[in-house]
C-alpha cells in the first residue's frame, strides 16, 4: 500500500468507522419509546450473525435463538413487531454511515490528486501539450444523464436530512448531530404510493440545482484561471441530460402533458439558480455603471420564475450578453473587483443554457412498429405494409407526408407516441435546441427502427432542416451488438440519412446498454462486447466521414457497467471513438458519487481526465492488439458458455422468484415504472424481468452472479490450454483488462454466501445454489492467481474498507429477509393472511437497508 492510499485508510477508519461508533452509540439515548432496548438487541443479533454464520447456522436459526435467548417473545406478532424495529434502526444506522462518508469525503480522496483536473493540467503543461488541450476541448465533453430507473431507496426527506447530517458532522455540531438523529428517528423511510414520473423529475431536480450547477461552475472556473485562452462557449465541457418525463420505455405513466411538465420545470429551476446568483452578485457589484444594469436583469428573472402566467421572453444569449458588459465596465473601472464571480455565472449558462438538462425521449422499437402496423391498418399506409421487405418499408417511411393520425390509433401509448413530436418542437421553442434533441430506440434490431423515428417525425411535418433531432440506437443483447455494425453501415448508405447527419454535425450518437448485455450474456462477454462494438462501429463510422459518439447505458454496480468507470475510459485507444464521454447516473449512484458538490467535481473530473488524456497522450495505454484481442475473445467465449448453462437452468427464474425478495419488487414504491417490460403480472419469465430488477434480487441475495459468474471458468480453462502467462501478462499492461477484474472483486467482495448456505439442503434449488457457489469460489481462486493478490479489492483499500463496514452492518438485514422468505415458503397456502403480509412487508422493508447499504449495488 503506497504511502497516500495509506493515509487514506487511516482518515477512514478515524473519521468514518470511529465516529460511526460513537454517534451510533447516541441513538440508544434517542427519547423515543423502545429505542433504547431496539439498539441493544440490535448488537446482540449483529454478534449473533458472526457467530452463527461462523458455525453454519441458517438465518432461520439464527433468529429463531435470537428470540429464545434474548427476548421473552413467544407470540409471531411479538416477534414479527421487534423484526420491523431492527429494520428501522439498521435504516437509520446507513444513513448515519452515509453522512459520515460524505463528511469526511475531503479527507480521504485527494481532489487534487491523480485523475483530477489540477492533475490534467499540470501534465499538460510539463508535457507542453497546451495547443493539444486546447484543441481536444474544442469538441470534447463529459455528459451525465440523470435517469429515473427505479433503485433509489430514500425518500427526498431522507436525503436532505444526510446533506443537513455530512454538515454538521464537518462541523463537529453536536447539538446539530443530535437533533438530526431524533429528527431521523422521527422522518417514515417507506413511500407510501408510487412517485409519478413528474415526482422523479422533480428529485432529481434538486441535484441539479445543489450540485451538479456549483459543481460545473467549479470545474470551468478551475479550467479558465489556468488557461483563460479556451472557449467553452461554443461546446461545453460539461452537459446534464435527463430521463425522467422523457425515458417512455415500458412506463405507460410518462405522457406527453409528463414531458412539456418536466421540461418546464428544468427551465423554471435554472432560471431561479441564475436569479439566485445575480442577486448574490449585486451584493458585491455595488459600483457605478453596473448595479442598475444588475438591478435590471434580476428584475426580468424575477418575473420569469415567480410571476404566473408570464409570458417567457428572456434568451440565454441576453442574459450573457448583459453579464460582458458587466464585465467590461468592472475590468476597465473598477479593478476587476469581483470579476471572477461574473465569470463563474457566465460559464454556468454557457453550460446549462435555459434548459438546465437536455430531455431525452426513449421509446421501445414495437411501439413504432405497432405505430405503423395501426397506420396500414387505416389506410395511411399500404395495406400490405406488413409484408413488405425492410428496404421497401424503409423507403416508404421517408416519403411519408404530413397527415393528422391521432385519431386513427388505437390506445394511448401510440397516441402519445405521435404527439410526443409536437412536444419535442415546444421544448425547442421554449428551452432551447438543446432542451429536447435525441430520441432514442430501445430494442434496436434493424435500419428500420431507426428510420421509422425518421417517419414519425415527417408525419408531423419535421423533415429536412426542421428535423434537429438526433436519433440514437439503443443496442443491448449480445446478439444486437454483434449486429450493430451492419445496421450502421447500411444506415450510413441512405442518402437522406446521410444528408441529415450532415446537418447534425456530421455525428451520429449510439447508445450501448450494459445492464441488458450483462442479463443476456454474462459479465465477461457483455463487456468484451460492448468494446468490440465500439471497435467496429468506430471504423464504419469513421469510414463513411462521421463521428461517432457513445453513450453508455451505465448503471451503479459493475455488473451493469459501473465500478472504477473513469478506468474504462482511460484505457481506450485511438481506435475507439472517445468523442465524448456520455453515460447515464441513476438510483443510489446519484446520491453516492453526485451526492455533494465535492464528491461530484471530484468524479466528473475523473471522466474528463480520462477522456482528455485519452486523446492527448495517446501512447499512456496502448490499445489491444491483434493477439491480445484474440486472448481477449477466447477467455469471454468461455465466460458465456458457463454462464448460458446457468442462465438455461430449468430452475434459475423460479429459483429468483422464491428464494430472492424479488416478487416484492413493485411494492417498494421507489420507481413509476413496472418491473416488468412485458407479460402478464401473474407469469414470470428472465425474458419479461428488466436487468435492474435481476441485478438487484442477485445483490439482495448477497450472490452478485451478473458481476462474476463465469470469470472463473473462463481463467481455469485458460489455464487448461495453457494460455494463463499470457492473462497475467495481459492483466499487468492493459488498463482495460485489469479494470473488467477490479470490478469483478467488487461485486464478489459484497457476495456472502454463508447466509444463503442452508439453500444447498434445498430439493429443488440446492443444485443451483451449488452452481454458483462454485464459481464464486472458483472465481476467488484464479483471480488470486492472476492478480498475486490474497485479498479482494487490495488495490482499492479505501473501498474495501468501506464495503466491509457497510456489510457488517446490513448483514442483520439481509438475515431477517431470508428468514421472512423462509417463513413465507414454509408457510405456503396454509400461512394466516396477516401473517403472511406481515413476512412480506418485512421483505420488502429490508430490501430499502440493503440497496442504500451498497450505494451502487442495483
């Protein structure tokens, strides 16, 4: 361990695990009835957790001795009543855990160390790269999309209580700490009824407003003192784009009256940060010449925010035409006085505009598909439509002329398809291009679905120079991927789609999903896949004369593309297209490493080191080569092979359904959209189950298998055909390599099978249960060969202390699931009502704890 990481785990363990301790201990003292006695049964199940797991106990028995040696408890209703107050407190401790981290974030990342901007610039000054930086940013931009997926567990009165908490724990307030952990014990963590859409809009909202707009303000700023000479003007560096009120995928509850609502809103809540920050201004800009001019634009923001009905009339391009001239008089009269805060303002419109977030719109490829099968069936289209070859429909779908077809389809999810054009005009018209610009293709198969958007919006009347829409591909299954580059490629042919690339820039934006990928093919052959593809669809594009840009469907755990993220795109070569770094942040991932202005400038500075020093020191890591990419594709074909056999099990969807909390996923309130894409919601099927809900029943069950399963196999076959020296030499020399298997040991390091070890016993699943068993161990084995390591996560001390704290603390949790679980399918049909939704609300109440607790585990 080198002498910062060590530091780093030093900071931890004072300011995190010993504080964690010590303000813990407060809540025994908290006056509320039964607290106290709840905390100290708390510890005494949490000690009897180690042991009993130790001793190959079962969480059945574990709490069932619980019970017998601890408490005089002998009724269910009794027992079932302390279970939920064990629940509630162990909530509460991840809370507390969370606002310690977040406090003591300073102390134990370096925010100006290795990955930052100061580090970037630095370099680029001794290398004397200035002309390069400057060239690279001209274009080059970190785009986070703030999605609505649906594994965010806390309430907004929970996660302002964490903020207020992180505050006074830097400040060391213990009056403050105090109250907020009596207000905490008061606040409900359980929703009560679903979010709406416009609900999650409004959540991610405050991010924006508290920090992603300072955080962004922060980073230009940083940029510009140093090299004052570079125009973010013209491209940003930094852009937000947003799901909630757009993403349409499978949640028939966003509509178009949604999406005009959610963009308002944006529009309303970046204006009202610009107000907020010209009348802090006009605190300090008290000079002559500019304070009326000041007094003057806070006035048209004023009536812009709070006046109703008004009519909006204010333009990015005045408001930061009236701050230059602002600027001008403070530089040439009165000393530049406070003339970096004008800047800061500026560049925050340069970056967010009057649109704060550009809303995508998402929509699954059969919705088109039903669209059009409804328009032949009405006569707009030629009966036969559905007949016709793929090059004949595409011809025909971008002749098509204007017409008025609302009113011949038939239910209003195609209806909303339709109108959602004239809504994607109005946010143009009220936010800015920007505000409304990409729609984007779930379940992408074919040229047509990407021309059938085309169609869509000719139907209204958008076509030619009108149509400034980019619309993007969203290619997920293995077998998409390996389609997408003949996809491309014929779509590249069309003279008219060429023509409309023209006009966007010259780029075409293409969507990669990890999260499906890794559902359909196993962590190894997803991820190899998703690089494959961007190898090739990088060379078509390229080859047709446009860029490409890629926007990665991320989510928090490394089995759906998160992890060491900023990794990923550090080690991709020339030959892959690093444009721009796009990629979606959802559920707990926005509180965990957006959740603070530090943590938020520390890790988009990560993204943009990475894909700025990706295109300037082009020779730092070098891309696969020939053989290596062959190693490569061998060792992820393995990978597939072990994890088809269990994803072909007979078992494996009932064995997720009975054994997981994953049938309780729908009543956890957290998201407006289904769990389901498809199907009826009495059957159940892995094809049906989206890859958030598959990844999360995985992680509730402490397995993981979408983050290793098959990596084992794969490295013991490699070693069977005598290729292992050529891994190890491999996983020393490339980055990429070596991030896939980090990643990996992050997501075994918060599997724990000893809870899950009775399942073995089990008639019908204990084949399963074994299969993974296995491979996990299998996993650990090799990867300890390979790495030289003993330990999981040694490279990353400061996370691997922290999965473990967090662990230790949610194992009581995950106990008092399984033994609910337990008791629900022993209890069967013969089980009393009452009880039986008691043992499911206990469920689904732990599955709030355990999510929290990983931060990035669903």
């Amino acid at each position: 361990m080198d002498v910062v990481s060590s530091q780093s785990v030093q900071h931890f363990k004072n300011d995190v695990g010993i504080r964690f301790q010590l303000y813990n201990s407060l809540f025994t003292s908290l006056p509320f009835n039964r607290i106290e006695k709840t905390g100290i049964l708390l510890s005494l199940l949490s000690s009897m957790c180690e042991e009993g797991y130790e001793k190959a106990l079962s969480p059945v028995e574990i709490v069932d001795d619980f019970f017998n040696r601890h408490t005089s408890y002998s009724e269910v209703k009794t027992q079932v009543d302390l279970l939920f107050r064990l629940v509630q407190y162990i909530e509460r401790q991840v809370v507390l855990f969370d606002a310690l981290e977040d406090a003591s974030y300073k102390e134990i990342n370096d925010l100006n160390g290795a990955g930052t901007l100061k580090q970037l610039m630095s370099e680029v000054v001794q290398n004397n790269k200035e002309e390069g930086f400057e060239q690279v940013l001209k274009d080059f931009c970190v785009r986070l999309v703030l999605t609505a997926h649906p594994t965010q567990f806390y309430p907004g009165s929970v996660l302002g209580i964490i903020r207020d908490l992180s505050s006074a724990l830097i400040r060391n307030d213990a009056s403050e700490i105090n109250m907020l952990l009596q207000q905490l014990g008061k606040t409900p963590f359980l929703k009560k009824k679903k979010p709406t859409p416009y609900d999650e809009a409004v959540s991610l909202i405050w991010y924006l407003e508290n920090v992603f707009y300072p955080a962004a303000g922060r980073i230009i700023s940083a940029l510009k003192n140093q090299f004052p000479q570079i125009n973010t003007g013209k491209h940003a560096l930094v852009k937000m784009g947003f799901w909630p009120g757009g993403d349409r995928d499978g949640n028939p509850f966003v509509t178009t009256d949604t999406t005009l609502q959610v963009a308002g809103a944006l529009r309303g809540a970046i204006l009202k940060c610009y107000y907020m920050d010209v009348r802090r201004l006009r605190r300090r800009l008290t000079f002559q010449g500019v304070e009326e001019e000041l007094i003057e634009l806070e006035r048209k923001l004023y009536d812009e925010v709070f006046v109703p009905g008004y009519e909006s009339k204010i333009q990015a391009r005045e408001l930061i035409d009236t701050l230059e001239a602002v600027r001008n008089v403070v530089n040439d009269k009165h000393n530049g006085l406070f003339v970096n805060k004008i800047e800061n303002l500026i560049n925050k419109i340069e970056i967010f505009g009057l649109h704060f977030a550009s809303l995508d719109i998402r929509q699954d490829s059969s919705i088109h598909e039903k669209l059009y099968a409804q328009l032949a069936a009405s006569g707009i289209l030629p009966a036969n439509y559905n007949e016709l070859t793929e090059k004949q429909k595409t011809a025909l779908l971008l002749e098509l002329q204007q017409a008025d077809v609302t009113g011949l389809v038939k239910d209003d999810v195609v209806k909303d398809t339709v109108q959602v054009v004239d809504a994607v005009c109005a946010i143009q018209k009220a936010n800015g291009e920007e505000g409304c610009n990409r729609y984007i293709i779930s379940h992408c198969t074919s040229v047509l679905n990407i021309i059938e958007v085309v169609g869509l919006f000719r139907l209204s009347g958008i076509s030619g120079e009108n149509f400034k829409v980019d619309v993007v591909p969203l290619f997920e299954t293995i077998e998409d991927l390996q389609n997408a580059g003949a996809i491309m490629k014929d779509l590249y042919s069309i003279p008219s789609y060429k023509e409309h690339l023209n006009r966007r820039g010259k780029t075409q934006t293409i969507m990669l999903g990890f999260s499906d990928g890794t559902k359909d093919g196993g962590y190894l052959m997803a991820n190899w896949s998703i690089y494959r593809a961007k190898e090739e669809l990088t060379r078509i594009t390229r080859q047709y004369g446009f860029d490409v840009i890629f926007f990665d469907g991320r989510g928090g755990p490394p089995s759906r593309g998160g992890g060491k993220t900023h990794k990923f795109y550090a080690s991709m070569g020339s030959h892959i297209s690093n444009k721009e770094i796009q990629l979606t942040i959802q559920g707990q991932t926005v509180s965990a490493n957006f959740g603070i202005i530090e943590s938020a400038q520390f890790n988009l500075e990560q993204l943009i080191n990475a894909g700025v020093s990706n295109s300037l020191f082009t020779d730092r890591y070098p891309p696969l080569s020939g053989k290596k990419e062959e190693l490569m594709q061998e060792l992820a074909s393995y990978g597939f092979d072990a994890y088809k056999q269990l994803k072909e099990h007979p078992q494996l969807a009932n064995y997720l359904y009975e054994m997981s909390p994953l049938r309780f996923y729908n009543e956890t309130n957290i998201g407006s959209r289904p769990a389901k894409r498809g199907g009826s919601q009495s059957s159940f099927s892995l094809n049906d189950l989206r890859a958030i809900p598959f990844a999360g029943a995985w992680s509730q069950l402490k397995q993981n298998v979408p983050g290793f399963y098959g990596v084992g196999t794969a490295l013991k076959k490699m070693e069977y055909i005598g290729r292992f020296e050529e891994l190890k030499s491999l996983y020393r020399e490339s980055l990429y390599f070596k991030t896939l298997l980090d990643n990996c040991e992050m997501a075994m390091s918060k599997s724990y099978f000893p809870i899950t070890a009775y399942m073995e016993k089990d008639e019908q699943f204990g084949g399963i249960w074994k299969m993974i068993y296995d491979e996990y161990l299998l996993t650990k084995e090799y990867l300890y060969k390979l790495s030289g390591h003993d330990t999981l996560m040694a490279s990353y001390p400061v996370d691997k202390l922290s999965i473990r704290m967090r662990e230790r603390i949610v194992k009581p949790l995950v106990t008092i699931q399984q033994y609910a679980l337990v008791k629900l399918r022993e209890g069967g049909d013969d089980l009393d009502e009452a009880l039986r939704d008691a043992y499911g609300k206990l469920v689904m109440r732990c599955s709030f704890g355990i999510i929290n607790a990983g931060r990035n585990s669903a």
